[in-house]
C-alpha cells in the first residue's frame, strides 16, 4: 500500500483491468435516456468515415482519367464533389462534438446527482473512515474522468474503428496486393501499442495516486491553516508538499515522455508504408499493373489510416482511466447505509409527548466488516467489557423533563446523543419515544421531532436567514426572526451591514464563536422541535453569552423534554435529573443536590472542577 504523509492511498492504488465488461455495462445505462442521440452520433461518425474515402477516391479519377484526357469538365466536378465532401465532413464534425458533448455533460450531471444523494443517504459511520478529500475526488475528478470517456471514448472509438475497417476495405478493392504491401508494418505499430499501453497504464496509476496524495493533503492543511501557522509549520507543510507536487510531476513526465516516443514511432512507421507503397506501386507502375491515380490514392488512404490507429492507442488510455474512476464510484455508489427504516413506519402519538426511554443499551465503534464482541454475561469489573462504550444503560426521560448527562471524557456521553438521532445503531437493546421503537421511525420523522446543538458548530456559507432556516418548508421567516429573539443573536445579526442576508463566509467565518453558537441554538429551535438536545452547547462561549444563553434556554426548555450533555457542572444545576456516565454505566443519578450529598462520583468531579476554576481564578 502507497503512503503519503496524510496516511495511506487506498483505492487509488489498484486500476483494475483496462476493460471490464460488467464496469463497462453499468456505464452504458447511463446513456439509456439520450438513446436517440447517441444513435445520431454514431450515424454521423459512420457518415464521416465513409466520407474519408470520398478524397482518395477522386484523386484517382482526376489522375488516371482527367489529367490523361485533359478533360477540365470532369476536374471541375471532381474539385467540387472534393470540396463538398470536406464541406459535408466539417458539418458532421461540428455536430457530432456539440452532440457528443452535449451527451457527455448530461450523462456527468445525472451521475453527480445520484453521487451526492447517495451521499446523503449514508450513515455517520461512513464519513468517519473516509476522508472528505476522497469523496471529493470522486464527485469531481473521477466524475471528470468518465465525461471525457463519454465524449471522446465510448462514441467517438466507433468513428475511428469504422474509418479503419473502410479505408482497409478500399484498399483491398482497389488493388489487394498494394493493400497487403502497405499492412506489412503493422505488426510492429501492434507491437507498439502494446508497449505504448503497458507504460502509460503504469504512468497512470502513477499519477492517480499521487493526485489523491495532493487532493487529500491539501483539504487536511487547508482546513486546519490556523493549526499550522500556530505551530510555525509552513516550512515543514511547504517541504512535504513539494515532495508530493514534485512526485505528481514527475510521473506527468514520464508520461508525457511516451506519448512523445510513441506518436513519432507511430508516425515513423506510417511514413515506410508510405515507402512500402511508392517503391512497390512505383515499380508495378513502371510494368504497367498499377495506375499512378492508384498509387496517389493509396497514398493518401494510408496517411488516413494510422490516424485513427494512432487514436484508439491514445484512447486506451481513457478508456484506462474510466474504468477506474468508474469502478471507485461503483464502490461509492453500492455501498449500503447503515441506518435505514426498515418495515412499515410505526405511528407516533399526535402530538408527541417527547418520552426517551434507552433500554438495555450496548453499544461500541466499530471498524468496517468488524464483528461485535460477545456480550458479556454476569462479569464483573471492567475488564474485556471495556470493549464496549455503553454497557447495559437503562434510563428514561419523562415529557418536558430536563435530564443532563455528566462524566469524565470519553465515557460515551455523546454516543448517547448520536443514538438516539440514530447517526448510529446499539448492538443489543433498544432506544423508545413515546414507547415507540425509533428503529421504526422514519428518520425523517424522527429527527424532525429533536433540535440538535453540537459542540462543534457548521454554518454554511450562506446568509444568516438560510442558515437558521435550511430550506425547512415548517420554517418561516417569522419562524426564524422568533428563534433569533429568543436565543439572544437578533440584535448581534442585525448590528452588521446586511443582517440576516448577509453571507457568513465559509463555516460562518465572520462571526464569533459565540455568535455562531448562539446561532445553532435559533437553527435547532425554529422547528420548534418537542425535544431538545444539547451537546456541551455552551462549552465555546464566555461567561456573558453562556449566561445569555442559559437564560434564553430556561424559557425555551419550559415544556419540552431537553437531553443536555455538559462538561461545565455549573450549567446543569437546575436539570431535574442528572446522569453520571462512568465506564458505559449510569452509577449515579438524581438532583445536583442528592448527588452532592452521596458524595460520589459526581461530588467528586464537582469538587475537582470549582477547585481548579478557584484555582485559576
């Protein structure tokens, strides 16, 4: 396996075969809906090719009979039916790229948008083991590979084989032992190919890799700019860059460098049959068995001949390129969710109460293709159960209650809230709204009852408005501008030079981090969603818009069942009920008064937070 200095290069590594027969059939349906003008192209290719007979053909005529006969009449008709089939050639040219193209471009804006939906139908899990420069990649470059195959492969290849097998049967009818004189040299124009394409299938792979080696080093120390200069890492990132551009040059090069020897080869060898051809007609001309209009027409026939051998060896090269491309977006594209609603959807009460009940939940990361542990039975301790994240949790959260989950890192305290959105699934029990199984819920459905706020906000680039609305047909602009004033961020948008349709810049760049949280907050409860889920929601902000927020909160939770996982203890202390999460297990709950007088965990963990935060102070 290739490395690269932001890991392994996995599925860019191995190009498949050149053909592949099943590949190449999933890539036809996709020409299914423009039928008829993928017809009308190949007519127009065999129409193009039948017209690269028509020059040849009257330049025997002018010569054997026009010139000889001195017969200007029939030279005149001669250069004109000539100049009328290049005319007519021009035409067919023109229309068969602007049709192809046009064929190539619809066939790419299909296969996008069947990417990107089946994009958005895949779980968490997948996006958490594959890099975003990767599927980058292959909505755009490999997209890009396989509109080059649709335009100048699959289609135009029937025009270069039809023109071959023409010329080739002119040939033979105008004078079959000229024709096998001038075919002596392809044998080594095969044997040429043949090299021609195990190099450039070489350099290919090459430069492949190497493209995915920058696509994915690039978006890594892009996105995480502020990290590298922090560190003072430009010149270390500018070094290992270098490696990776000059790597991505070289094999261009060497790439380059057999196009550069091949084409010159191919065209060394056209010009000995064109040898082949005046020494052999020159000296059947001279006994009287050949023509010199036969001569003057072989001539230019096998000028056009290696031409479109000399393409199809090039197009190997596209037709290489598309079957890999194709084959990683077949893989892209096959690849199952791993969350989906399966049976017939259950009904919810109307409206929903908000009732959360988890019920003997296990649940634990894991790799892909990777098999759960056994469940343990009757073990006590941690032991090999520390395998699992959540082991055996059982609590419920009662309509309109307010329940926080507390503990130290990395206890599962978010798994439980990526549960039950279900970004993910537990491997043994189960998780209820309104003792409904939310396995049978529509996702849809499901997550349309919660508003979510993630400790890590993503604001799109759009403006503030849309931002907080995200194209809900339940949110108005009333919807909207009410949530804004609740939560506090009204006045602070409104402050700027365009307001809520201002564009926030990538990832809501020109605003605070405080601004964009308090932003998250107005996009979860436009819907007004009847549960609320905050994920240490307030861990980014300072003490003024923490306490904005919390007193924003205190209304907007009234009457809804909120699920809060925090970090700072000081935010939950009105929570009507409180979860220890301790090694995947809820040791404690109750109060932030009955925790405090068990002397617990909690009590601990409160202890060793406000000594510090006096510490520090």
């Amino acid at each position: 396996m290739q490395t690269s200095p932001e890991g392994p290069i996995r599925e860019e590594d191995a190009l498949g075969k050149a053909y592949d027969a099943r590949l190449m059939r999933r890539l036809l349906e996709y020409l299914r809906p423009y039928r008829k003008q993928v017809l009308g192209a190949v007519l127009m290719l065999i129409a193009a090719s039948g017209l690269e007979l028509v020059g040849p053909g009257l330049t025997k005529v002018a010569i054997d009979r026009a010139f000889p006969g001195a017969d200007s009449t029939l030279l005149a008709l001669l250069a004109g039916a000539y100049a009328l089939s290049l005319v007519f050639s021009a035409g067919l040219e023109y229309a068969r790229t602007i049709l192809t193209t046009w064929i190539g471009q619809q066939v790419m804006k299909d296969l996008r948008g069947q990417i990107f939906g089946h994009l958005q139908e895949l779980d968490v899990r997948y996006f958490d083991r594959n890099p975003v420069g990767r599927l980058m990649t292959r909505v755009t470059s490999d997209v890009e590979v396989l509109n080059e195959m649709f335009t100048s492969g699959v289609v135009t290849i029937f025009g270069d084989i039809f023109t071959v097998v023409f010329i080739m049967a002119a040939m033979l009818i105008m004078d079959w032992r000229l024709a096998l004189v001038t075919f002596t040299v392809l044998p080594l124009v095969a044997a040429c190919a043949w090299v021609f394409r195990v190099r450039v299938r070489e350099a290919y792979r090459d430069i492949r890799v190497r493209l995915a080696r920058i696509n994915a080093f690039l978006q890594e120390r892009i996105s995480g700019m502020e990290v590298v200069q922090l560190f003072r890492q430009e010149e270390p990132t500018r070094g290992w860059f270098s490696e990776i551009n000059d790597s991505y040059l070289d094999a261009h090069l060497r790439s380059i460098t057999y196009y550069a020897l091949f084409f010159p080869v191919v065209g060394l060898l056209s010009s000995v049959a064109l040898a082949l051809i005046i020494w052999y007609g020159g000296s059947a001309a001279l006994r009287g068995a050949v023509t010199l209009g036969t001569i003057a027409a072989f001539l230019q026939y096998a000028q056009r001949f290696f031409r479109p051998i000399q393409d199809l060896s090039e197009k190997y090269n596209i037709l290489q390129g598309a079957m890999a491309s194709s084959e990683r977006i077949f893989r892209l594209l096959d690849e199952e969710p791993g969350i989906v609603d399966d049976g017939e959807a259950a009904r919810l009460p109307t409206p929903v109460r908000g009732r959360i009940a988890f019920e003997d939940v296990w649940f634990r990361y894991l790799e892909p293709g990777q098999e759960p542990p056994d469940l343990p039975e009757g073990l006590e301790g941690e032991g090999p159960r520390r395998e699992w994240v959540l082991e055996g949790v059982e609590f419920t959260v009662e309509p309109g209650q307010r329940v926080a989950i507390v503990g130290p890192t990395g206890e599962g305290k978010t798994t439980i809230i990526n549960l039950l959105m279900r970004f993910y699934e537990p491997q043994r029990g189960r998780i209820t709204l309104d003792g409904v199984d939310i396995r049978d819920i529509p996702l849809e459905i499901l997550r349309s009852q919660m508003g979510l706020v993630l400790q890590d906000i993503y604001l799109f680039s759009g403006s503030a408005s849309k931002n907080v609305r995200l194209g809900r047909e339940g949110v108005s602009e009333e919807d909207m501008l009410e949530a804004s004033r609740r939560v506090g961020v009204d006045p602070l948008i409104r402050r700027v030079a365009g307001g809520y349709d201002r564009p926030l810049g990538e990832r809501g760049s020109h605003l605070s981090v405080g601004e964009r949280q308090l932003l998250s907050f107005a996009r979860a409860l436009a819907g007004d969603p009847p549960i609320l889920l905050l994920d240490e929601a307030t861990s980014s902000v300072d003490s003024e818009i923490e306490a904005r927020i919390e007193e924003a909160l205190e209304k907007l939770m009234e009457g809804r069942t909120s699920l809060v996982v925090a970090h700072r203890l000081s935010t939950i202390r009105n929570a009507d009920r409180i979860l220890v999460l301790h090694h995947g297990k809820i040791p404690e709950s109750g109060t932030h008064e009955e925790l405090l007088e068990k002397g617990g965990l909690y009590a601990r963990l409160h202890r060793l937070q406000f000594e510090s935060a006096a510490s520090a102070a």
